[in-house]
C-alpha cells in the first residue's frame, strides 16, 4: 500500500487546514434535498478535495460513489455510468452520496456533451452530488457553474505540510533531518500528496536521511493558481511579495490583469482605495499597449509593478476578510465570442491582401464605409463576388 492511501486522513479532525471548506460542505449536506444544487469543491493538487468527501461519508455513514470524469468520453458513458448507480439499491442500506472527480478534465471538444449530461443528472438527481476541479472557471464548465454551489478549498501551508510528514516518518521509523522535511514540503508548494510521494522515495530506499539524499529526487515545477496571486497582491502590503506573486502562476499579463481589474473592487471598500488601486492599473494598461505597438518588452516590467505593487499598496491596511474573486466577465466574453472573432479576423486578412494593407488598417480605414455599403440589400453577394474575383 503506498504511504498516500496509508495515511490518507480518514475523518474531518485529520483534515488540514480546511475548515471552512468542511463546515460549508457539511451545512450543504445537512440542507440538500432533490432538486438542489451539486457541489462543486475546487483548488489546486493536493489540497485535500476528494479527502474531505470522503471523510464527509465517513462520518455521516454514507455510500460514497466515486468516479472520475476524465474515464467517460461522452455523455452516453455517464448516464449509463451513473444513472446506472443512481437506480440501484445501495448494497450497505445507507443513504448515497455521488463524487464526480477532477470534472474540469471533460475539457476537451469531445466532452461537451458529458457537461450536459452532468448537468441533467444533477437536476434529476435523488441524491447530493459532489464535483471537484483544480480550476472551475474553465470556459467549458461555464454551463454547469450555475448548477453547482463553489466552495474553494485552500492550498496548504508549509508548516502543515511539515508537520504532516514528521507524524509519518515517526510512524515509518525514518531516522530524517529536519531539513529533509522541511525542503520536500517547501517545494510541495501545498500538495500534500506530492510531498508524501516524496518522502516515500526517499524512506523506500533507506531508513536514514539526510540532505544529500534530496538529490534522487527530481522535484516538480508547481504553478501557482490565480486565486493565490490575487490574495497576494490584495493582501500585502510588501511591493516584493505582491511582485512576486505572478512568478509562477498559469495566466498571461493580459489575462491576469483582468482579474485583478474585475476584484479590485471585491478586495477595496474605501472609495479612495479603489481609485488609487484602478490609477495603477491604468498605467500598467498603458505600458502594456506600449510593449505592443513599441515591440519593446523592457516596459512589461513597469506593467508588472503597477498592476501587482500598485494596486497591492493602494490601500492603506490590508483587509482581513474573506474574499470569493469572480471569474472577470470580458474574459468568458471572449471565450463565447472566440468563433466569431476568429472569422472575423480571417475576413479582414483577406481583405488586407486583396486591398494590399494590414488588417489594422483595414479595420480602421476602410471598415465604416464597409459597414455603412452593408445596409444595402445587395451587397454580401456583391462582396462575395468582388473576393472570389480578386483571388482568381
């Protein structure tokens, strides 16, 4: 049995760091009748998703169905997978409760539709329904959010990362440097499944650890989620720290700057706060139209500064509340409208060919007397005929 599935916390005082989580899943479970939104629990690996589900039927005494999304190709393969399960008796007496894992991996063309099959399972459903997912703001989950109630769940810190790992090497009787500990959990970033992976190489191989020994493991970049670095900028008061923050985390500048313009105001009550917060902003939007049209990446990094360490030192003390941030509204705008504009783009080229300019150009120039000749009831034919034309 490999040491992950040996010491897997088995109740919700095993858990860590989670309780909020916990006490949110519980009143949700407490208060689900049919016809009641699923669960929907995400965060980064490792952090405990499927755990605390579990721990959940473990302690309310629960036929736990679990199944992981990434195995069913099509929507034919869920219902039958899962209506399937839904309609049999439960071989134990005991009320059902169903775990849909890692559904943000129906991400692919071929998976649309399993979404909807999920979908109608969840609105038919005589039993709670839990999903996980690293990241619930997948464009091609936007249709089954509104279905779900979001709980994020925390990654984990350091210390407790630490502490967990002491506890088994002293049940394993690993004689192994603080050290030693230390760096795995360190580099865990928050994974506790990867740092326990960790300390198994180590400890399969010999009783005795020591610093050295750090070498025959080839550690894993981990990427930080955009949650975690919009807690930092929001958060700190350190211009380094907020900085910092965007190091590793998996969203482009422009992407990331949405975030951080759609939250501001989630993060900020004062007036003045939010003011000082969106004047940083404007600048760093300003040079980075300036690394477009300049073709000078030097000025990204003032970019950077002003939209971490601006809007990180706008305020005056950091807020200590809670805050959920929203998925920014432009951006699933964008994701919706992605064909169109792609069409739209394809269309400007041709004509930036046949009228021997850029596409910039011709959208500016020659796209409102386009607009204005497109009233006229003949003019798509007319269009179509004058670019088959030119291409012949």
């Amino acid at each position: 049995m490999s040491w992950v599935s040996r010491y897997r916390p088995r109740s919700f005082k095993e858990v860590l760091d989670q309780k909020e989580a916990i006490e949110t899943l519980m009143a949700w479970y407490k208060n689900w009748k049919p016809g009641s939104k699923a669960m929907l629990l995400y965060g980064p690996p490792g952090c405990g998703k499927t755990v605390i589900v579990e721990a959940l039927a473990q302690e309310e005494g629960l036929d736990l169905i679990e199944m992981n999304a990434s195995d069913f190709r099509s929507a034919e393969a869920i219902e039958a997978r899962i209506g399937r399960s839904m309609a049999q008796a439960s071989i134990f007496q005991r009320p059902k409760l169903f775990l849909i894992d890692e559904v943000d991996g129906l991400a692919g063309e071929e998976d649309r539709g399993g979404v909807g099959a999920i979908i109608q399972i969840i609105k038919g459903s005589k039993h709670p329904i839990v999903l996980t997912a690293n990241d619930p703001y997948n464009e091609r989950l936007r249709t089954i959010r509104p279905y779900c109630q979001l709980v994020r769940m925390r990654r984990l810190g350091i210390r407790d990362v630490q502490r967990y790992l002491e506890r088994i090497a002293e049940l394993e009787g690993l004689s192994i440097d603080e050290s030693v500990l230390k760096i795995i959990a360190s580099r865990s970033q928050g994974d506790l499944r990867s740092a326990i992976n960790d300390l198994e190489v180590l400890g399969r191989g010999s009783r005795i650890i020591r610093d050295e020994d750090l070498s025959s493991l080839g550690f894993r970049e981990r990427q930080t989620d955009i949650f975690e670095a919009l807690q930092a900028i929001f958060k700190t008061k350190s211009l380094m720290t907020a900085k910092l923050s965007l190091n590793e985390v998996d969203k482009d500048l422009e992407e990331v700057f949405w975030w951080i313009e759609n939250n501001i105001a989630e993060e900020y009550e004062d007036p003045l706060e939010i003011a000082k917060a969106f004047d940083a902003l404007s600048k760093a939007d300003l040079f980075m139209s300036r690394v477009i049209f300049r073709q000078n990446w030097k000025l990204q990094a003032y970019a950077v500064d002003l939209m971490t360490g601006g809007v990180a030192l706008a305020k005056r003390e950091p807020y200590r509340k809670f805050t959920r941030y929203t998925y920014p509204s432009n951006i699933a705008l964008l994701g919706r409208t992605k064909g169109e504009r792609s069409e739209a783009l394809k269309a400007l080229g041709k004509l930036g060919s046949i009228l021997h300019c850029s596409r910039r150009k011709v959208r500016a120039e020659f796209l409102p007397y386009l607009k204005i000749m497109a009233k006229r009831p003949d003019f798509k034919e007319r269009l179509d005929a004058f670019m088959e034309a030119s291409e012949d």
